[in-house]
C-alpha cells in the first residue's frame, strides 16, 4: 500500500473514470489497461519502477513517483490524498521531495 492515494481521472468512450489507486498492483494494472499514452520516458520508467516495487528491487512506495510522472506527461488530471504516515507537514513535504528524487535516481540507472 502507497502512503497517499492517487486519485487519476481517465477518459474512454466519451467518460471520464475516475480511479483511486493505493498500490503498486493498482497501479500497474492502470498503467497496462487504462493509459492512454504508452511510449514515452516518464510511462516506460512507471512501468519499470512498478515491476521493480512488485519483484521487490524497489520499495513499494517509491513507484508511485514515476507513476505521477507519466500522469502528468500524459496531461491526466490527478490528486494526491495527505500523507497517512506523516501528521507534520515540514517532516511530509522533505520526505516526499527525497522519496521522489531517489526513485528518480533509480529508474534512471535502470533505464539507461
């Protein structure tokens, strides 16, 4: 389980989906079944840092930072929930910034 839920909406056939995703899994299955963008760095690096979270090579958490990445690359509207393992915003905000700058680390070196 991610600590914070992404709330991503996703068009198809006219309607707009909005999916709740809180995991690793949940995310892969979006990223496989639903995208509507797959080329690109940031949706190939969301699917590498999901199949690492899933074999373990990765913490499950840091794939949620890719999976925003290719979002936004692909122009989806998305959310983020608070933090359910943070109540200080100052100790949330530093390890959201180095959560996400180490999975970039990452996924950059896998990638290569």
């Amino acid at each position: 389980m991610w600590n914070r839920t992404v709330t991503i909406e996703l068009q198809g056939r006219g309607t707009i989906h909005v999916r709740n995703i809180r995991s690793t899994s949940e995310a892969a299955h979006c990223l496989l079944r639903e995208w509507p963008v797959n080329s690109g760095n940031p949706f190939k690096q969301a699917i590498i840092g999901c199949k690492m979270a899933l074999s373990g090579e990765l913490p499950d958490t840091l794939a949620r930072f890719p999976f925003q990445k290719a979002a936004r690359e692909a122009g989806l509207t998305f959310s983020l929930s608070p933090d359910i393992a943070q109540h200080d915003q100052l100790v949330s905000e530093i390890t959201e910034a180095s959560a996400e700058m180490y999975a970039q680390y990452i996924l950059e070196d896998q990638y290569v």
